[in-house]
C-alpha cells in the first residue's frame, strides 16, 4: 500500500557511491530523452547509455540504437544482447503496448509501469472512473460508447461549457474545448463517427470546463513510496498569451510559483496518494511517474488528465536542476526500494525551457532545413540545447519535426533563466524557426504577487 509520502532518511548505503554500474536503454527519441539520456550520462550509477530510437541530441551523449520505440520484440533482443541493467521508457505509447511488461518479463528493471497501470493515461474512461473511486478532485463527466447517447446529452444540457475527449491516446490532439453546443456535436462527429482518431475514439469523455491556471506535477513511486519532484508549468498554447492552437507545449518551467507549499500538500494528500492506493486496490501497482495535469481552480487543484511518464518539455527544465543521481533514482523505482534513497537534491535556481519551432506547427510542418548556431547556443552560459525534432544530413544537424529544439537555461531567478534561454534561442537560426517570446512570464506575475502580499500572509 502507498502508505506514506516520503520525507526519506539519509541512508548510508547511498552514500560515497551507490556500487552500481549500470548499463541504461532510453526508449524514445524527443527533447524529453535527450534530457533523460544527458542526466543519466552524468550519474555516478551509470557507465553506459544506448538511446533507441533517439535523435541526433541523444547521440551526443548515447550510443543511438535504431530500434523503433514501439518494437517491443527489437528492443528486448536488444537489452538482453548488451546486458542493459535498467530499461527507461520515454513516451506513452509503448508504454501502453506493454513494453514494461516485456521486460519485467525478462528480469530487466524498467522504469516505466505495466500496460494496465499505463491505461491511467490510455484510456480517459479509466482515469475517470479511478478518481471518482478514489474520490479525487476532477472535471464532473460521463463516458460514452454511442455516438446518439453523447448527442442527446449534449443536447439536454443547460449552457455549461463542455469539454470532449476521445477516450484513447490521440497524440494530444483528443481533446476539444468546446466554445458552445454546435462544438461540442461537431468534437462528437469527428471522434466517434469520422473515427479521426481511430479505436482511440471508440469512447469519448464529456466533462464540464474548468477554469483557471494550469501547472503539471510529477512524483516518482514504486507503487508503495511516492517522491514528488519539484513544480512545473507548461505552455500549451502554440502563440504569445496563451493564444491560437493547441500544442505538445511551446515551453516550461521550474519551479512553478503558482502552486504554493500549502496547494503542494493538498496535491499530494487529496490527489497523489489517494491515486496510487486505488492503483494498488485495482491490482494496477504503479511503478513509473506519475504526471498529474492540473487546473487550480477556486475550489483547489483538480485534475485535468494524468499521463503515466514525464512531460515533454517540463522533463527538460525539472532534469536541468535534478542534482541527485538520475540512475540510483529510475533503478529504485524500478526495483521498488525508493524508500531506502536519501531525499532528492534540487538546484535552487528556476529554469526555463524554451521550444523552438519549424514552420507550420502544430499543422503540417517543414522538414529538412539545416539549423545553424548550435555551437554558439552551447557557449552561452548555463544553458542547455536539448534536441527533440532532428536529424544528421552529411555533417549538418537538420530539423525533422514539430518542435525542433528546447532550449533550456538556469538563472538565480527566473527572469535571469528566461534571459539566458533567449539569449541562446538568438544564436540558432533556420529557415522557418519560431518560438513563444513570453515563456515564464506567468511565473514572474506570481512571483511579483507573493513578493507584494504582507509578510506573514
Ligand atoms: P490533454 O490532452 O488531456 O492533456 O488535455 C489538453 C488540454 O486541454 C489541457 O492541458 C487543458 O488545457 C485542456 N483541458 C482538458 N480538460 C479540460 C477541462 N475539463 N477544462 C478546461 N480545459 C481542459
Ligand atoms: N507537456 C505535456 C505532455 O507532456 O503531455
């Protein structure tokens, strides 16, 4: 049973080197490994790490292995032809294959939780219904699997504005923010009848819209002991002000003033823990982290989604300050002794994170154009440039997807890390590149909130 938070002990046995020397998979290829494959490659417990498939970041500091990262069957092989010691799953989709499950299977440590503990982030109906079981606070909903029945629904509801979610994973493009009523039949249309999404939309979640301010908060467990990370926030919106599309996130940061020490022990007593017990009471035992997305209402924090693996891009800012071994930790999760790890240690300084862009995103966009001042980026100080969209072409680094790069800076406040940041977003340059000119700037407006409230408030 999670029975306890853990204000974890020092424990000598982690001291002066832990004896591990392990040889690490990453599984993925996104800014979120890189930033993975770069701490790990700093841990004192780790000697080696492969990336499969990963991207030309990660080859900087892993060995690339071109494995896709849903060949659950490729990967295995892999692992056990070079005696990988922990398996670390990046992304959401083969961990809802059932990787984890593969390896377990083997006797390979993977971080990362089984396929049924991964449908908290698979499927929206079953995230529903274990937040109603564990009385966590949520979005009241209804979950559908006839078109008609949401129909009628939606139409029999007073004004409230809904929001429609397409049950399965959608690439984070299954859900709709419905303006009115028409909206929310048309989200219906297209997800259950157009099939838009495929099987993803066999189900839909309808749920009234909350509102206020968003921030993502990540804890490790082992199924019985759950680590909290520091605060994040995210930028989901493709432009300026929290205008146009949705995205995968334009930005992040750390640590997120918004949530306050106290809004923290309310997350982890009314949210965090109550989740991973109903996990363990479903015969679901959570070993991985766990990504609650929030929105702090008026009422408190309630959850908007959980996702069963760290956040891309709030990964690359939250590693930035991870100063503990990244390896001691994933292999403790793994092995389900994260109760004998010392506390973890943080920089105390926020970073920022910020995604640039290749032209079209988040529509269809350009591949192909060569990027040019990763090196003079690499020299601004206290900044780090995690790839997530590249390729190599002959000797030159060329943009292969929607968000390219993250460029991530620390700074003895956040506005000195946003400096940074785009004092190195300035040097890199190609044809189409774009970025959010304002991300942390919602930190600052808190920061500046608490610094004028009266002392002892
Ligand atoms: P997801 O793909 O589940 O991460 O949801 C994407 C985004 O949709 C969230 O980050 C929110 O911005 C928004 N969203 C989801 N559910 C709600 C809700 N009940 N009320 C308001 N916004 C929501
Ligand atoms: N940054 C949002 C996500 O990783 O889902």
């Amino acid at each position: 049973m999670a029975d306890r938070v853990r204000q974890p002990r020092r424990n000598e046995r982690f001291f002066g080197g832990s004896g591990l020397s392990m040889r690490v998979l990453v599984v993925g290829q996104g800014g979120r490994e890189h930033a993975l494959c770069w701490k790990l490659a700093q841990s004192p417990s780790v000697t080696r790490v492969f990336c499969a498939p990963g991207n030309t970041g990660t080859a900087l500091e892993a060995t690339n292995v071109d494995i896709s990262a849903t060949d659950i069957a490729g990967l295995v092989r892999f692992a056990k032809q070079e005696r990988i010691d922990l398996a670390v799953i990046g992304p959401e989709a083969p961990l809802v294959l059932g990787v984890s499950d593969a390896f377990t299977l083997e006797k390979i440590p993977v971080f990362g939780p089984s396929r049924i503990a991964s449908e908290l982030e698979g499927s929206k109906v079953f995230a529903k219904e274990l937040m109603r079981l564990a009385a966590v606070p949520t979005a009241e909903a209804k979950s559908f699997t006839d078109a008609d029945a949401a129909i009628a629904y939606v139409g029999e509801r007073e004004s409230t504005p809904l929001v429609v979610k397409a049950d399965g994973l959608a690439q984070g493009k299954g859900v709709t923010v419905c303006a009115d009523k028409a909206q929310a039949l048309e989200a219906i249309e297209r997800i259950m009848r157009a099939r838009e999404f495929g099987d993803a939309g066999k189900r839909v979640v309808i749920e009234e819209r909350l509102d206020g301010e968003e921030a993502s908060i990540l804890a490790i467990s082992d199924g019985t002991t759950i680590v909290p990370l520091e605060t994040a926030q995210d930028h989901k919106a493709a432009f300026d002000d929290d205008l146009g599309p949705n995205t995968g996130g334009m930005g992040a940061y750390s640590p997120a003033p918004l949530v306050t020490p106290t809004m923290m022990d309310q997350i982890i007593g009314q949210i965090l823990v109550p989740t991973v017990h109903a996990m363990n009471r479903q015969k679901r035992p959570f070993k991985g982290v766990l990504y609650a997305g929030l929105m702090m209402t008026h009422q408190g924090p309630k959850v908007l989604e959980f996702n069963v693996r760290f956040g891309d891009p709030e990964a690359q800012p939250l590693l930035m300050r991870l100063k503990s071994d990244l390896g001691l930790l994933l292999h403790a999760t793994a092995t389900g002794t994260l109760a004998e790890l010392p506390p973890l240690e943080w920089d105390p300084r926020p970073s920022v994170c910020v995604v640039m862009a290749a032209a079209g995103y988040p529509g269809d966009y350009q591949k192909g154009a060569t990027i040019r001042g990763l090196d003079e980026a690499a020299k601004v100080p206290d900044v780090k440039v995690f790839h997530a969209g590249t390729a190599k072409r002959g000797n030159d680094v060329v943009a292969n997807g929607g968000r390219v790069l993250g460029v991530t800076a620390v700074g003895a406040n956040i506005g000195a890390a946003k400096l940074q940041a785009y004092q190195a977003v300035k040097q890199i340059r190609w044809d189409g590149a774009w970025c959010r000119k304002d991300i942390s700037d919602k930190a600052r407006k808190h920061e500046q909130i608490a610094a004028d409230e009266p002392a002892g408030q």
